[in-house]
C-alpha cells in the first residue's frame, strides 16, 4: 500500500525506510550525545522535527522521546519528562495525601505523594536512578519558545547539574538568555531542496505496488520542481493530491500558479499562507497562528483579506467566525461564485 499520509515517522524499522535521510544534522547531534553535550534543533512547522527526534532514538539507545505540547505548567512538564526518564507515567504531586487513610476500602496500596519545594527533587532521582545503567539521555519535542525559556532559562543552572542530555526541537531559531547558552550545539533543519524532496518521493513509492509507484513518479515529475523547496509536510500533501487527481496536469499547473503569486506576497503573508499550509485551516484569532507569524491580530486580518483577494485562501463561516484555509493546486483557478470555500480547502 502507497504511504501518503503526514503522520509524523516513528523510530521502527519501517518508518526509517520512509525518512528522508538528514545524515549530516543526524551525525552532529549523535555526536554531540556521545560527547555529554545538548542539542537544540528547530525548524518550520512541518520540516520534520518529530521524525528527527525519533531517528535520534532510533540511534542513541538511552534516549527517551517525550511530547510537551499543551502542558500547562512547568511542574507538568517536569511531571511528563520525569515518566519518559523512569519509563512509566508519574503521579500528578500535590500536597501529602495518605489515600489509604481516607478510603480504608480500597485493598491494594497507593502511593503516598506530596509537593516538592524543588521543582527538580524529583526528576533528579529519576535521572541519577537511569543514570546508574546508563546516560541519561531526553528528547523533548513540542516546547514552545516560552516555556523552552522558562525551563531553559530559569532553571539553567539546576538543570546543568542533573546527569542527564538533551534534545529540544522547537520552531524558534533562537532562545532569550540565558536559555541560549544552556545548549552546547544549535541544528538547523531545513525545507527539503529538489534532490531532498525526490529522494522523499522515491522513497514513498517504494511502499506501493508497481502501478502505484509508477503513477506517482509520473504524477511528482513536474510539481516537485514546482513547489522546492518545501517542507516534508508540504511536499506529502501536493504529492495526495496529485496521486487522488483526475488531471494530475491540472493540479501542477495550479502548483505552479500558486508558487507565482508567492512570488511577489510580501514575507507576513507568506508566513500566514505557511502556517495554515502547516496547521490546516484556522480563525485570525488562532492563538496558535498569531504566534507563529507575530503579529497582532488585525494584521492576521489584513493579510488573510489579501490573501483571500489573491485566490490562494479561501474562507468559510463558522459561526461568527470566518474559517480561512490553503486552496489545493487544483483550485486555484477557482474564484468566488464557483463553489463553496470548502470546495476549494486543501
């Protein structure tokens, strides 16, 4: 079966075959590992960052992955890399409680927790714990720039101490001090040029059967050249959309038309076009898309306006809300008064 879908890649034996090899980058943070320094590695949205992180696990046999997007507080964050650290989830601390006590029919034993004055009391038991058999090694995935500053930052000093490395993949290309100086090699990983994205091409068709690699080889001859360079994510879904066309031609055609008006959008509106390219349809208010872009809100407004007036964005109303999204290659031609704006959506 062809593997078209945008599922970030694990660290198995199949999903490696699919990863687009980044021998380079992949060699420097290993290194780095071996050496007992950390790594901070960054991208767009969509460049991969997870599927890197997890070609890291794949190759440092002590790393522990760990997902920190929408966690709340530090102490949960603390709370999720120390499970990933001791390998099981971690009960959320609050103060002392002796549940046993309270509920007297309860048969098995629980555990008696309580809030720790340090924020790290209790991930540096986890890491000195791991460390005995071994480094200590975590790869943190999906940490804002806030809160990688607040980790990185405010607790610099005490995470320097603990027997443990690591690598954050974020979208910011830079840390405020002194969150900078906590890393000891900074990775850039880039959008995939033409040769990247048809090794990435070569690659998903080897997953197909034979009429299946064929039809997508021919379908991605053109667009690629079209659309480098992009991201792995970007590339995916022009490469879905060729394979589901009825007129493959049609659709890099509209590819190529879309890459012309980008040409000549200013660098905020092709920030918004890729976020919602990367993100999938949004609101101007997403908090989400406000951050990437940062700007304020009416700016987010303006631009989507012009965006829409362009043909590459298209919007529906939901609610009180206008829902703007990327129109597909095959759509672009497509102005208001042809079909819905969800007709047009990638």
């Amino acid at each position: 079966m062809l593997l078209l879908g945008q599922r970030p890649l694990s660290a198995s034996d199949a999903d490696s075959e699919l990863f687009v090899d980044r021998s380079d980058e992949l060699k420097r943070v290993c290194r780095a590992l071996e050496h007992g320094l950390s790594a901070y590695v960054y991208g767009p949205p969509g460049v991969g960052r997870t599927s890197f992180l997890r070609q890291v696990q794949r190759r440092v046999k002590a790393a522990q992955y760990v997902r920190l997007e929408d966690l709340g507080s530090l102490e949960a964050r603390l709370n999720e890399i120390e499970g990933a650290v001791i390998g099981q989830r971690t009960l959320q601390r609050r103060h002392s409680v002796d549940l046993g006590r309270l509920m007297p029919q309860l048969t098995h034993t629980v555990e008696t927790v309580e809030l720790a004055a340090n924020p790290l009391k209790y991930l540096r038991s986890a890491a000195n714990a791991a460390n005995k058999s071994g480094s200590c090694v975590v790869l943190v995935d999906d940490l804002s720039s806030k809160d990688c500053h607040e980790m990185f930052g405010r607790l610099r000093d005490d995470l320097w101490e603990l027997p443990m490395q690591w690598v954050v993949a974020t979208t910011s290309s830079q840390l405020d001090p002194p969150a900078d100086t906590f890393f000891d090699i900074v990775v850039e990983l880039l959008p995939l040029d033409r040769d990247g994205l048809h090794e990435l091409v070569r690659r998903r068709a080897a997953s197909g059967d034979r009429a299946e690699r064929t039809q997508l080889l021919n379908a991605a001859a053109t667009a690629l050249e079209t659309i480098a360079p992009c991201t792995p994510r970007r590339a995916l879904t022009v490469l879905r959309e060729l394979y589901l066309a009825d007129d493959a031609t049609e659709v890099t055609s509209g590819l190529s038309r879309i890459e012309d008006i980008r040409a000549r959008l200013k660098p905020t509106a092709n920030k918004v076009l890729d976020a919602l390219l990367a993100h999938g349809p949004a609101h101007a208010g997403d908090e989400r898309l406000l951050a990437e872009v940062g700007v304020t809100r009416s700016r987010i407004v303006q631009v989507l306006a012009e965006l829409e007036a362009e043909g590459v964005v298209g919007a529906e109303r939901v609610g009180r809300r206008k829902l703007y999204a990327a129109v597909s290659g095959g759509s672009i031609q497509e102005k208001s008064g042809k079909g819905s704006a969800s007709d047009r959506l990638i």
